[in-house]
C-alpha cells in the first residue's frame, strides 16, 4: 500500500527477509505506540553534508533497531546496467579499507590483475557473439563432465587447474568433432578463430580463480558479519527494491558506536573484494528466478504493465546486464549514490538523540558531500487499451490484474488503499467472501495491494491462484464482477468504518517494534522528504467516502488502463525434472499460524544464517513443514 507496506524486492537473501520482516513485532518487547504520541517523539537532524537521521527514544529495552537507507534501487538503473544496486548490495558486506583485510596495500595488485582480466573475459564474449558463445559453452560443459575419475582427482576443486585441463583437451581435438566443425561459421569465419577466443575466456577465468585464492591470504572473510554477530546482533541484513537499498542491524543500545563506525566506514571506503567471483553468485539468483514461476508471470506482467518507467525491469537484473558489469562500473555507481547527500539515517530505540547526533557527526560528519545524484525523471504515458501476456509453464495456474495509479501526495493514492482493504482485507473482504468462500473458484484469498515500488505512480494489482477445476477465465470474471460493483454500489458506511479500523489497527501493529516504527518514519523521509507522510496517509484515509470510492473506481479501473497476466497450464516435457517451487504467500500463512513465540524463533533463526544457501534451505525445511499441515489438516 502507498503507506510503505509494498517492497518489491529481490529474490535470494532478501526473499524472506521481505516477507518475515511481518513477524518482526512478535520479537518486540514493547508495546505499540499510538501515531500521534509516535510523531512527537520523532527527532530529525541534518548534518552539514546532507545526510539526514531520524531518531526516536524508546527506552523499553535495552536494544536499538539501526539502519542506513539509500536513496537508489531498480529504478533508479538504465538500460546495460539493470541489477547493478542489487549487485552493490552483495558487495558492501566484502569489506573496506580497514575491514576484511589483513594487508589492503597488498591486495591492490590482485585487484588490478583480475579486473583486468575480468574486463578481458567481457570483451572476448562480445567479440565470440551471443549465439556461438552458448553452443561453445555447451560443448565445453560436456567435455568437463567427461573427466575421467582420475582426472577429476587431479582437478580437485581449484578452478585454475580444470580450466587448463579443459582448454588442454579440446585444443587437442584435432580433427574437431561434428558438434562443432559441422555449424557454418562457428569456429571461423573471415580469418577469424573464434573457438581460440573462447579457449583464451575459459583459461583468463581460471587465472581469475588462481588470483583469488591467491589474494585471499590477505582476507579476513565475514570481519563486518562477525564484528556485529560477537557483539551482540539480533539482526544483520540487507534489501534492494524498486525504490532504495536498506542496510539494517539490531544491537545492544551500548553498541550504537558500532554501527556508526562500521557503516560509515562502508560508506566511504568500501572495498569489492571478489567481485568477479560473486557477481557468478548473482548472476546464479538471476538463474533461479528464471526458472521460478513467480518470477518469470511477475517479469511478464511488469515488462507489459510499463512501457517507459523502469519499473518495467527486475530488482535483480537481466543476465545481459550482470554479465557486462564490471567492476569499475560497480564503483562508479557506489560513488555517485553512495553518498551522505543520499542516505537516511533510521535510530530507533534505548538511545538519546543528542548521543546518536554526536557520534553521527563524529563518523559520518567528515564524509564528503557528492554531486546530486540523476533522478527519474521519466513519467510511465497514459495506457490507451488493455494489455494481456500469458506465460505457459508445468506450474499451477495462476492470475494477475494491475490498473495504473497515483501514489502519495495525490490525494487518490488513499482512496485506493481503502479500495485494497474492501476488495482483500481479511476474511469479511468482498473477494474473500464470494470468489474464495462462496464460489470457491480460487485455492487462496486473493492478494491485493501496491506494486512494484512506492516512490513513483504504480499498480493496484491483484493476484489468485484459480481452484482445480476451475479456470483463470472463471476467476477473472469474479474478480471483475466485483470491480464492477465498487463502481455502481457505494460501499456501505458499516464496511467503510471497518476497513478503515482494519487499516488504523495494521499501522498500530507495524508501530508495536522497533523494525516496524524505523520503517514507518524512514520510508516517509526516503520516498516523500517527510517522516510524517505515512500519518498524513492515515489522515487522509480516515477522511475518504463512499463518494471517493466509486469515483476512483469508475476513473482508474477501466480496461483501457487494465493489463492482465495469465500463467497457463502445460505438461511437462517427458524427462524434464526441476525443483520443486515453494509457494511464498502460503508459506507465509502457515508462519502466521504458528505460536507467537515460535514465529519469533524462525525471524531469529532466519538473522542468523549467513549464506543466500543456508537461508534457501531453512525456507524448504519451513516450507516440508507447511505441506505436511496442510496434508494434516
């Protein structure tokens, strides 16, 4: 919803993260506070550099909800460099300077020889071409798995030697088999041997690996993870959205220092050790999202609903982009969002304002202003007819439905969240009751809200999953029946009354943590310049009619402004496996049934693992543990 509820963010670490960030109150020791006593007790200052802190006592606990929020996400990229924020992401937690190094002087040379080779493996693809790369690279995957035994042993797991072994072989191949010599063109063309360019990119990769291990002597691996873990951290994260890039810890209110010395010194001085090596672990989430069904109907939808706005493009990038980031690219773009200028500072906790100025001034302070990064400035036009895509994949069938629309300061922007609350607010929603409860067509309550991100004019998009042996025909009537009504009907002034307390009461839950209050007053500052905007949102809604609901309606959810996103349906090709899905919505549902307190567990369990795999694999055991109740029930 426009009040800062909808993130649209990237898959892999953050994926739970977005979607447990909801059970953040259950860990809270505090109770909610009410948003009128919240907004006086919200403190803000600027420092001479243009970074900005938001602050707010709460001394029930002695523990402090920190973060670091840049103004820079998915939207803010362009065309060749589309993932890059994400990207950054990864990267700000290899260290800096003075942090994740034993000698950082004696680094410098492995970073110059594998970004130069690193560059060198970008140009030789784009000089191989797309098309030959790709039956080059499936030619060569076939000879390294047909190592012998031995060879494999001799191989071990340093890249380096594999990569001399596999050049070895095939420069060996002499005559070359049919699978390549038979393709015109393939391997030479016009004096050129391209097959020999491929070799050269496979052997600088391996010399890429050599010269991280070798480098790694230097390393200290996870010094900002343990640094925070050893001294008390509940929370250590990271997202990128649409909208910003969030850097967040949980601490010991006595550890505020910490975070100040540790975030500015990332600000500043960040060091992207192993660049090329975890830009391959990227370029691995874009893989995983290519073949999510999710990911792949939302990338449909997204590219169809905008034509002109980069909310058209993934968080997470198009593989051709990864692949031609750099690392100087990757800096470059550190430097000229990753500034004071262009960052928010959220304290909220066992802390006083006057010590977080103090120490803020002290770490952040002699931090350079930057020039003014670039804005958006690019406006989505108005949509002239309806849009359909449709997605054929082995995966249940599923809908989405997104109408164009304002954000706050228009004054329609909280007329739609109300709209939200009565088409899928619980379970006395209009969709709830008749196209989930009544007429059974859909397997789960449909969701409604905003989408992709909040800063700029987005969707109302709604999403069902169609219920066996219904169709997504079946479905989309329904839900379409139910537009219609809102257009013709007033809603009546008992349903208005308690969709707005329905909302009201959503605020005071979020306001009941310290994670939920950061998040309230931050988001505000970051998208609108105002801590206050999500009250002035409440405001505003508490104030919308029944007249406003049937006006928006009749003005913004018409066909003409409609795009529809249908996944069909199809049979498996004979012989093709793939890991199962999990189903994040109903994932998250079952978390929601489960004791408070053990709710807290899992948010606390899920802050503790490190690695993108480890989180993965927690969400599969969630995810066992989520079939085996449904079977149960």
């Amino acid at each position: 919803m426009s009040r800062g509820g909808s993130m649209h963010v990237r898959k892999g670490s953050s994926l739970l993260l977005a979607a447990l960030v909801a059970l953040a109150a259950a860990a809270a020791a505090a109770g909610p506070l009410a948003a009128q006593t919240l907004e006086e007790k919200v403190k803000e200052f600027t420092l001479k550099n243009g970074m900005t802190f938001i602050v707010v006592e709460r001394h029930e606990a002695p523990v402090v909800f920190c973060a670091v929020a840049y103004d820079v996400g998915a939207a803010n990229e362009w065309p060749n460099v589309t993932g890059i924020s994400h990207l950054l992401e990864h990267m700000m937690f290899k260290g800096t300077e003075m942090m994740g190094t034993k000698n950082y002087k004696k680094e410098l040379p492995y970073l110059e020889r594998t970004d130069a080779l690193g560059e060198r493996t970008i140009a030789l693809r784009k000089e191989i071409g797309e098309w030959r790369f790709e039956r080059f690279h499936e030619f060569a995957k076939g000879v390294l798995n047909a190592f012998t035994e031995d060879e494999k042993k001799a191989v071990g797991t340093d890249k380096y030697e594999q990569q001399k072994l596999l050049v070895a072989k095939i420069r060996a191949m002499k005559p070359l088999p049919d699978e390549l010599a038979s393709t015109p063109y393939l391997v030479e063309d016009q004096g050129v041997d391209y097959l020999e360019k491929y070799l050269e990119y496979e052997t600088a990769w391996g010399e890429i690996s050599k010269l991280l291990d070798e480098q790694r002597q230097y390393m200290v691996k996870d010094e900002l993870w343990g640094l925070f873990m050893n001294n008390g951290s509940r929370f250590l994260n990271a997202f990128t959205g649409t909208d910003m890039t969030v850097y967040l810890e949980y601490l010991p209110a006595n550890r505020l220092e910490l975070f100040m010395n540790l975030e500015s010194d990332r600000m500043e001085s960040a060091v992207f050790r192993e660049f090329w090596s975890e830009r391959d672990v990227v370029m691995e989430e874009r893989r995983l999202g290519e073949n999510d069904p999710d990911d792949q109907l939302g990338e449909a939808f997204y590219s169809v609903a905008f034509t002109a706005h980069p909310y058209r493009w993934p968080v997470v990038g198009w593989m051709s982009d990864l692949r031609t980031i750099d690392r100087d690219e990757l800096i470059r773009y550190h430097d000229t969002f990753y500034i004071p200028n262009n960052a928010v500072g959220i304290v909220v906790g066992d802390v006083t304002v006057d010590r977080v100025k103090k120490l803020a001034e002290r770490y952040f302070g002699p931090i350079p202003r930057g020039p003014e990064p670039p804005r958006v400035e690019t406006i989505e036009p108005p949509q002239k007819g309806e849009r359909r895509v449709v997605l054929e994949h082995t995966a249940n069938p599923k809908l989405m439905m997104g109408f164009h629309k304002p954000v706050y300061p228009d004054p329609d922007a909280a007329v739609f969240d109300v709209i939200s609350s009565v088409l899928a607010g619980g379970r006395t929603s209009r969709l709830y009751k008749t196209v989930y409860e009544e007429k059974q067509l859909v397997a789960d309550e449909p969701n409604v809200g905003d989408a992709p991100g909040n800063r700029y004019d987005n969707l109302l998009v709604i999403e069902a999953l169609p219920r066996n042996p219904h169709t997504l025909e079946e479905v989309e009537s329904a839900i379409l029946d139910e537009i219609e009504k809102l257009k013709k009907e007033p809603v009546t002034a008992r349903e208005l009354e308690r969709v707005k307390n329905q909302i009201d009461a959503a605020q005071i839950r979020q306001l009941g943590s310290n994670l939920g209050i950061a998040f309230t007053v931050g988001f505000g500052r970051l998208f609108y310049g105002d801590y206050r905007a999500n009250f002035r949102i409440m405001e505003r809604i508490k104030q919308v009619t029944a007249e406003d609901v049937m006006r928006v309606a009749n003005e913004y959810l018409t066909p003409s402004n409609r795009t529809v996103a249908w996944r069909v349906q199809v049979a498996a090709e004979e012989g093709a496996g793939g890991e199962e899905q999990i189903d994040r919505q109903a994932l998250m549902q079952f978390i929601a049934t489960l004791p408070q307190e053990e709710q807290a567990e899992i948010f606390r369990k899920f802050q503790s693992l490190k690695t993108d795999a480890e989180r993965m694999a927690f969400g599969k055991e969630l995810w066992e543990r989520a079939k085996a109740a449904a079977v149960a029930k």
